[in-house]
C-alpha cells in the first residue's frame, strides 16, 4: 500500500458487563469513497455470524459520505435486530469519539460498536491525550477484534502470505495487541479475495509478530490455513515453548537461592519456582530471571520511574516479576497483577521478654499485695494475741505470753517453719494459735514451692506487643529496605504512632541482619509473616526450638501476594486461570508447608552437625535436672547481707542506748 491511500476503519465492540465480550475491528483502506472493495459487506455478515453479533445492538460512528452510505446499508441490512444507533463522528471530537468506542453508549447487556473512520479520525483517536490506556483499558476486557483492510493497489508481500508492514503496523500496535485476539483482513484485488491474517503474541520464538488464517471469497467461501476458526478460546493453551523474562530477587521460601550459575530454571528453588514450573509445564513457557540492579522490590520516585522489579516490568524489561511481591493501588497504576495465591500480613516481632534478676528470688514469689497482707497479718497476729491472753480468764497462766514480745516471737516462729516449747491454757487463745499455725504453714508452704519454681524457671518481663509500646520503649526499632509497600505505608502515613515510627526507624539491607539485632535485644521490627516465622524457625530458635524473638502477632499490614505483569498482559487471564486451578486444587498451599518443611529439616540437620562438632560444653544442665549455681542464690545472700547490715545498725543502736543509759544512771547514784 502507498502513502496517498485514505484508510477508513471499522470497528465493531461488542461490550458485556462482568464477562468477557467479543471486539471485532473492520478496517478498510481505500483512495477514493466510491472504490468499494467486492464482497465487502459480504465478508462483515459473514464475521457477524460467526460471532453471534447480529444479536446485539449496533453503535455507528462516521466521518466520510462513504462511511455515512455504508452506515445506511448496515443498518438497511438489519445486522443489529436490537437497535442501531449512527453518529457523525466529524462533529465530535476524537475523545469523545474515543468514549463511545471504550465506554458504548446503548446500555444493555450487549452493544456492539462500528467506526467508518478516515486514517486521520483513527490515529487522532489514539494519539489523543489518554488516548491509549483508555481505550487499552476498554478492550483488555475483551477477547476478539476483527480487522478489514482494503486497498486498491497491494504490494508483491500483501499479496503474499505475509502481512505488510502496515498491517502489521496495525496488527502489533502497542494499544491492539493488548487485545486478547485481532484478526486483520487485506483484500486482493489481483486475485479477487481477502486474506485473513492473526496476532501471534508470545509464541515460539517470538513475542509480536503475524500469521496467515485463511482465504475469503464470496463464491469459494474461506479456506482455512490454520484451524477452523477466527477467534480460539485455547489462544494461550500452548506457548511453544516462548522464553519469559521474569524479575526476581531471593526471598525465601517464595524464592530460594539454589544454583547460580543458571540464569533460569534450576537458579532458585521455593513457593513461587513450584508455582512457575507448574505453568510452564502446563502451558509449554521456558524462562529466565533477570535482577534489578538495585536490590529492591520498587519504590515510585518523584519523577514517575519505579525503582526495582516494578520498574523492570513496567519498562517492559521482564513480563512479570516474582518474590513475595505485595499488590496495592498505586503498583495497580503502571502494571498488572495476577490473581492472588498467597495471602500475608506484616508482623511486629520483638526481643524475647527476659528473665528477671534471681536476686529477686526471695521477694518474686509473692506480688507486692501478697506482701503487704501478710506482713500486715504477722504484725497484728502478735498483739492481737497479747491482747486475747492479757483478757483470759487463765492469764495467770500463761504469763509467759504477757510479755509483748514473747507474744510476738511466738507469733512469728511458725512463718520460720520453727516451733515454740510454750503452751497456751485458755480456750480462746488456743482457738486463735490453731488457725494462725494453720495459716502461717500454708504461706510457708506457698513461698517455699514458688520460690522453688522461680530458681528453676524465672520469671520473664513483659514483652512489647503493639507499635506503642515499641515507640515509647527504651530499645529502638529497624526495617529492611525492601523499597516495598511496607516502605511506602511509612512515607505516607498520617497515623502519629506510624510517623514515629517512621521518623526513628534505622534500615538494614537483610532479614537475617536485623533478626540478629532483635535477638540480641537491642531492636525490634515487622516484615511478611511467612518469611519471618520460616527465618525464626531455621536459624533463630533454641535448643528446645523455641523462639529466640517475641511473636507478637501485631499485624501492621494485610498483604495479597500476587505477580505484577507488564500492563494489560494479554497472558493475565490464561495465567489467572492456572492459578485458580493450582489454589483450589490445594498445591499451594501444600507446597508451601513442604518448602518450610524442607528448610527447618536442612537447619535441624545442620544444628546437629554443629553441636555433634563442638560436643557438650558447661552448662545449668544436667540429665535435664537444673543443678542451682551460685547465681541462684543471689537472693538468699542478698538477705543475708542485709540481715548483717540490720543486725549492725541494731548493735550499734544497742550501745549508743546502753551508753547513754548508764551515764543517766551514774550521774543519778552521784546526786
């Protein structure tokens, strides 16, 4: 075809709410309006019954008298039983015109749409402003389009079975080929037919490119070259083997660092590898992996540009990326996600609540009110039975107990576990000394078995479990600069508990990293539950295989882990559809308890091996019996120096009294 000819397009969009509807483009090209391709109109009822679209009604818009005649025989012709509506679109503008194509306008569960259009209408339409992605976004909900193009001279190639390069202009434009499927037909006036030709995406070797379908003729009818019919509903069923590029970087257990001398299948192993592999085996793909040079999952700068793996496949770098990859709106924007098929969510993990000071051991059993009870009970208990005695009827005979401070020894030895040698004689007062050795054996008792489970467990601290707490303790608090959507919650966030967070907050390049921090103490931190929980599990965890770190269970974000695609990836739904498959099928699920299983077994083994290496060192364990240090008698020698101390300060009490008291005494026998 030449520069001079005068294209007029065609467009027939068939839109059916919450499901997929059928789009079928005619284009023909022509240099004056009067040159009418033979069997033209033939050749669009033909597609029409083919697809079923003379059930619908029927939207024309027009810019030429030649347009405006062929709207008048289609809608003559009855093709759209349901209604047909016809706009001279050279009294809109090219977005509106644009509207009605993406949008429709009849309403209804089934409209289709026909553009009689010149070259200048259709390209100002897509190189009106939004143009693109409005009208990409319109038709990624759809799975057909249907192209014509007639001309009156043909090159030797457009004669051929391959597409010229203006078909294939029209074939592989960055907004058609987002379509699910476009057939283009280019009439032969040398041999009196039209040639089908079809996109060909991500097929074989080549990711864009066209294939000769059939012949038309009204008298012979179509001939097929390859199938049977226009549009496939298996399009995707079988990539023959086409090479994807995919972002990845190692996270586990979605993406496992296994051999790093492939650059694809075999480099990593994990979650989402089973997952890819599934697909690749089902759908016929090979692939490989390709890193961003910055480490990260994608931050969006100011300038617009995505750093990471998002800014690999919204460049069109890679055709999706992979990694416990977290969907959220403003991702949404620049590429497109699958399915989901792992849900997660952020977690707060904290030091472990340590154990408190076995210097307390003495003063733990009890809590402070206990305390005060009892010594409130003992210090009355004395008196009380002073009193009980002095008032008796036989205090005569127990003058003993008349002293107050025998009273109050005798009261005392039993909390002591000590017996008294004297006896009471009153019934009253016996009564009395029966429930209080009762009650004073009980306190014994419970003290003497708590403090027993304290030196051999101790007590712990209060962990911190919610960000408030963390942000008004003592530790500080660190995060992994993934340059994800945890990032982001951070840098835009209002919450005054999160901006503190985010003004404190010290990154680190790894999990492992800042995991050790935590164990030590020194921070706390949040990341994806799986992850973290798997990290835990293999390299942070005790002999016991306890967690060395507080799992708080403070979730500060609900993930949908999902793969981001390049934008309106005509694979999405072929991909969504075998992902469904393996979620509701179970797979995923197990795979990922087989991956976390594989994991804690290799560190298991691992540990082992270490521990078989340096052998038993010195410990508080023996046989599984605690054997007390020294450190577990802190308590009782801090009584015990208190004790002293006390002790002293009464003696010294007792000499500075007896001094004055006998120099009182001297100076009475002198006078």
């Amino acid at each position: 075809m030449t520069a001079s000819f005068m294209v007029v397009s065609v467009l027939l969009f068939v839109f059916v709410p919450e499901s997929f509807a059928d789009l079928r483009l005619l284009w023909r090209s022509t240099e004056h309006a009067s040159a009418e391709s033979p069997d033209q109109e033939d050749l669009i009822m033909w597609a029409s019954k083919q697809q079923g679209l003379n059930r619908c009604a029927g939207l024309i818009l027009y810019d030429t008298q030649g347009g405006a005649s062929a709207a008048s025989h289609i809608s003559e012709a009855n093709v759209f039983p349901q209604g047909t509506m016809i706009v001279d679109a050279a009294k809109i503008s090219a977005v509106q015109a644009l509207h009605y194509v993406a949008l429709g306008s009849l309403g209804g569960s089934c409209s289709s749409v026909l553009l009689l259009l010149t070259s200048v209408s259709w390209r100002a339409m897509l190189d009106a402003s939004g143009a693109a992605r409005t009208l990409a976004d319109s038709w990624a909900r759809n799975r057909r389009v249907f192209a014509v193009m007639q001309a009156a001279t043909l090159s030797k190639q457009a004669m051929s079975d391959q597409a010229s390069n203006n078909e294939r202009d029209l074939l592989l434009h960055s907004v058609l080929r987002k379509s699910v499927q476009l057939v283009l037909c280019s009439y032969d006036p040398h041999n009196n037919l039209w040639r089908l030709f079809r996109s060909v995406l991500y097929r074989g070797p080549h990711r864009h490119t066209s294939a000769l379908i059939a012949t038309y003729h009204r008298d012979a009818g179509v001939r097929w070259t390859q199938g049977s019919e226009l549009f496939s509903d298996r399009r995707f069923q079988d990539f023959e083997g086409y090479k994807f590029t995919i972002a990845a970087l190692p996270y586990s257990p979605f993406i496992i660092e296994a051999n790093g001398a492939y650059a694809g299948p075999g480099k990593y192993s994990g979650l989402e590898v089973r997952l890819i592999d599934t697909l690749a085996s089902v759908a016929n793909f090979t692939y490989e992996y390709k890193a961003p040079s910055d480490g990260e999952w994608g931050r969006l700068s100011p300038n617009g540009s995505w750093s990471g793996m998002i800014g690999l496949v919204d460049r069109q770098e890679a055709d999706w990326a992979v990694s416990d990859i977290t969907f959220s709106p403003e991702r949404a924007g620049y590429v497109t996600f699958s399915s989901t098929f792992v849900y997660d969510a952020s977690e707060l993990l904290t030091p472990r609540a340590l154990p408190l000071p076995l210097f307390l051991g003495p003063v733990k059993p009890f809590t402070l009110v206990v305390w005060v009870a009892v010594a409130a009970a003992i210090a009355l208990s004395g008196p009380l039975l002073y009193i009980i005695v002095r008032t008796s009827p036989a205090h005569d005979h127990d003058a003993w107990f008349l002293t107050p401070a025998h009273a109050v020894m005798y009261t005392l030895q039993p909390v002591f576990n000590h017996g008294c040698h004297k006896d009471l004689s009153g019934n009253s007062s016996r009564v009395f000394a029966l429930f209080w050795l009762l009650s004073a054996m009980i306190i014994s008792i419970l003290y003497s078995s708590s403090l027993t489970a304290f030196l051999i467990l101790p007590g712990y601290t209060k962990p911190i479990m919610n960000l408030e707490q963390l942000v008004n303790s003592h530790i500080g608090w660190g995060k992994v600069n993934f340059g994800g959507v945890q990032n982001a919650l951070l840098e835009q966030t209002k919450d005054p508990v999160l901006i503190r967070l985010r003004e404190g907050v010290q990154w680190y390049r790894s999990l492992d990293s800042i995991l050790k921090e935590v164990v030590a103490g020194k921070l706390a931190t949040w990341d994806n539950r799986i992850t973290t929980r798997l990290e835990i599990a293999v390299h942070f965890t005790d002999k016991s295989g306890q967690p060395l770190v507080t799992l708080t269970g403070f979730e500060l974000l609900q993930e949908r882990i999902a793969w981001p695609m390049t934008r309106l990836a005509p694979f999405k739904c072929r991909f969504d559809e075998l992902i469904q498959r393996a979620r509701q099928a179970g797979l995923v699920e197990k795979w990922l308890r087989h991956v976390i299983s594989e994991q804690q077994v290799q560190a298991k083994q691992e540990q082992n091996s270490q521990l078989q290496t340096a052998g038993n060192e010195g410990g508080g364990e023996a046989g599984g019996v605690v054997v007390l240090s020294l450190d577990h008698f802190q308590g009782v020698f801090l009584v015990l120096v208190f004790g002293c101390f006390v002790g002293g300060f009464a003696f010294v009490g007792e000499l500075v009294f007896h001094r004055y008291h006998g120099m009182g005494y001297a100076r009475h026998r002198r006078g």
